[in-house]
C-alpha cells in the first residue's frame, strides 16, 4: 500500500497535490478523540450544533474564489459553473430548519399514570468516506446531519479530491468546533479497511462504486457499524408522447452531459415515445454538439475533462462497442479536436440503434455518453427501465403528473422524477435500491439513519 496519496490533475496530467497516509499511531489519536469529544457534544443544545455547522459553511462559503479552481485543477469542472456553494448551502439550511422537530423525543400519552416516549439518540462516530465527483455536496450531505444529530465525523476523502477534506476541515476549525468533533484523515484503501474492521466506527457513509461497496460492507462484517451505501447508477428518462419535447430536450442534455457526466443522477439512457423520437434524437445531438470541451480553468469551457484518463478510456470502449454492435453516433468527432485517446478530455456523444445488449445501455458509464431507444407506450418503457441492476433515479416527461405517480409505483428506483432530472431535494430522503446501495440521507429520515432510537416507558408512583 502507498504511504503517499499522489492527486494527479485531469486538466495537464500534473501532480497538483501529494499527502502523506496518516501514521497507525495519527489514526488511533483520530478515534481517541472522537470518541473523548462525543458526549459533550451530544450534550450540547441542538440549537448551538446547529450554529456551529452554519458556521462552518459560511466559512467556507468565504473560501469559494480559491476553492472553484482548486476544483478545476482536482477533477476537472469548468470554473464558469462555481463551484458547489449553492447545493451545499440548499442542504445545509434545510437540515438546520428540520432539525428540532426531527431530533424531537415521540411521546405517547394514551396511559394514564405513565410517560413514555422514544428518543433519537446519536449513533457515536460517523465515518464518511466520500467521492470525488461532487466533492463537497456528497460529504455535506452526512456531515452536516450527523453533527447537528450530536455525533462526531471522520471524513475520508477520495483520493481525486484530497483538498477538499483539508478545506472542509479547516471551515469547521473556523466555526470553533471542539477539538475531536470533526476530523478529515488520509488513508489508503488498506487502512480504511482496517479501521472499518476494528469495531470503533458506529456508522459509515460510503459513495462510490459498487465494488468499493461491497469491499467497506465486507470490511465492516460482525462489527454491526451501520452502513449508508450510495453506489452505481444508470438512470433512465422516458419521453412520453404528451411531453413538452423542447424542455424536455434542454433538460435531459444537461442531466447528460453536465460535468462531464459525473454525476450519480445523471441521466444515462432514454426512452422516448415513438412520436416525438426524431425530435428528441435531433434536438439531444443538437445540444451536444453545443458544448465547448477544453481546460476547464477557462471561462469559455463548458466541458472539462474527465476526472482520470481511465474514466474516459471507459466510456470511449462503451461507444466502440455499441458502434460495432449497430449503433449511430450522432455527434460529430470534428467539433471536438481536443478529444485525444488517452487523455481525460473527451467529447459528448449521443448514440441510436442501441439496445440493452450493449455495455452503454447497461453498465454505468458515469461519462457523457446517452443511448436513446424509440418505444411504443409506457409498458414498453416501464420495462426497460427497469432492466437494470441500479436504482437511484428515473424521469418521466409528461404533462399527466396521474401517470407519473402510476408510472413511478412500479418504477424500481429510489427517487421518481417528473419533468426534472439530476437534482437533489434536502426535504426528500435520498436513497436508492437493488445494487445503488441502501440506507437514506437528507431529510428528516436522514435523520433517523444517524441516531438510534432509545425509548423511555416510565411509570408514576402509586
């Protein structure tokens, strides 16, 4: 195992950052901590917990003109877009408006003569282990939860983005957090496994692959830590025949392609009713065309580079193989001379005469690459959506919000969108089925995964 994390650049192949794995003797003073500071933590007012992480946010908020290029540099988002300050703040503050009601004690009073209620109680030390492509919104979304609950954080982040957990460990020392509250530590895969096996995390929060979710959950076994998983994806949209087709369009090519499509709701693959096929296909290859790929500390740029040369290398396999099984690609490789193999830049594609027999319509891309197939009715459609082993998101474009909901109960996902797409809502639990993992964040159910429920049943003197 490397005893240096080495963050090498999409945008020049540089080596932008390098850190050294914390020592066995650096890991067991990060638990010690963590778990010395708990209590007193836990004690403290909701309220005060609360401050603490709007503190902690705004502090970062403060660090935005050096973060959204420092950005850039990691994993390769366009500086024109900004960075994450907004969703970050989105999450946050909802999570502060919920929090009091949420962390509230259920009290019973149909008995006379007793009080009995049931209390969330903080789980201990939660463990995030966050992902690269949305680097501060996917830490955020268990970080900030799981303090206001009254727990402790060690975040772990991905290896792509290592400034990252440096800049959020920094915001929380400006907020004045305890020492011990939150910690940010560099390990390598080994070391994380260890640390998952010694029994002295109560709760992790993985996102990531679905392979490095099996690996945490194997790593994990017989501690009986709690695991939130967020793992693969391939998310599907259907264009029904009443769908507005022009906004449907817009949106479905943002959801595609937007941060090269590194998203883990991004839209995947569509379905799209017979009618309004030519439509669709035309107006998708229309709008990747569009984009402009290149360094993404230029303003100019709308497409940056993969995070890594072999992600790219990926989804360019996916296309080959799908052409050699029949299908078109729409867009054309002239407009994007920056496009060179073995290299993380690589163009939007927009591909026809797909079907589930090809990688592409199957297997999570996690690139910006569509496959587009023309379907009868919604039977047909219904079915192909659910042929996946993922289940995160799915989007129906209608005007029938009735057939939506219909559509949606037998839907295998764990979020259904109706004319929209890629996005995440703090007031609804996000979650999702079969090989995307389990377990629920944000929302007041976000909530429920970090604390454990203790009821007291007690009893008047007679």
């Amino acid at each position: 195992m490397s005893d240096v994390i080495k963050l090498i650049s999409p945008v020049d192949g540089s080596l932008y950052a390098e850190r050294p794995v914390a020592t066995a003797a650096a890991i067991d003073q990060a638990v010690a901590e963590a778990r010395s500071a708990q209590g007193a933590w836990a004690a403290t007012p909701i309220s005060e917990r609360c401050d603490a992480v709007l503190a902690a946010v705004a502090a970062l908020e403060a660090m935005n003109d050096e973060i959204v290029p420092e950005l850039a540099w990691q994993m390769g988002r366009p500086v024109r877009y900004g960075g994450e300050k907004g969703g970050t703040r989105e999450r946050t503050d909802y999570m502060v408006k919920i929090a009091e009601e949420a962390l509230a004690p259920r009290h019973h009073t149909d008995r006379p003569g007793f009080t009995r209620f049931v209390k969330p109680e903080p789980v201990g030390i939660v463990m995030v282990i966050a992902p690269w492509n949305y680097p501060f919104m996917t830490a955020i979304n268990t970080i900030v939860p799981a303090l206001i609950a009254g727990n402790v954080v060690i975040l772990k982040h991905a290896a792509q983005t290592l400034l990252v957990g440096e800049r959020l460990e920094k915001a929380f020392r400006a907020a004045g957090l305890p020492k011990g509250v939150f910690r940010n530590i560099v390990l390598n895969h080994g070391q994380t496994e260890a640390l998952l096996a010694s029994g002295r995390i109560d709760h992790i929060n993985f996102t990531g692959s679905v392979a490095g979710g099996r690996a945490i959950e194997k790593a994990a076994a017989g501690t009986f830590a709690t695991l939130g998983l967020e793992l693969g994806g391939k998310d599907p949209a259907y264009v029904r025949a009443d769908a507005d087709v022009a906004f449907a369009v817009e949106n479905l090519a943002d959801g595609a392609f937007y941060n090269a499509g590194q998203c883990c709701c991004g839209v995947e693959r569509v379905y799209v009713h017979e009618s309004h096929f030519d439509a669709v296909v035309e107006g998708m290859a229309a709008a990747a065309s569009a984009y402009r790929l290149g360094n993404p500390l230029e303003e100019a740029t709308t497409l940056g580079p993969m995070a890594q040369a072999r992600f790219a290398a990926w989804v360019r396999e996916q296309t080959e193989e799908a052409q050699r099984k029949g299908a078109r690609a729409l867009v054309d490789p002239k407009l994007f001379p920056e496009d060179k193999p073995g290299t993380p830049y690589l163009m939007p594609q927009v591909l026809v005469d797909v079907d589930h027999q090809m990688s592409v319509m199957r297997e999570e891309s996690f690139g910006p690459v569509v496959g587009i197939m023309k379907v009868r009715d919604d039977e047909e459609a219904l079915a192909l959506m659910n042929d996946s082993p993922y289940g995160l998101t799915a989007s129906i474009w209608t005007a029938d919000e009735d057939a939506a909901v219909a559509l949606g109960e037998r839907l295998e996902t764990g979020t259904v969108f109706m004319n929209r797409c890629d996005y995440l809502d703090p007031a609804l639990v996000w979650t999702g089925v079969k090989d995307t993992g389990k377990g629920a964040a944000l929302s007041e159910i976000g909530y429920l995964s970090l604390t454990r429920p203790k009821s007291y049943h007690l009893r008047a003197h007679s």
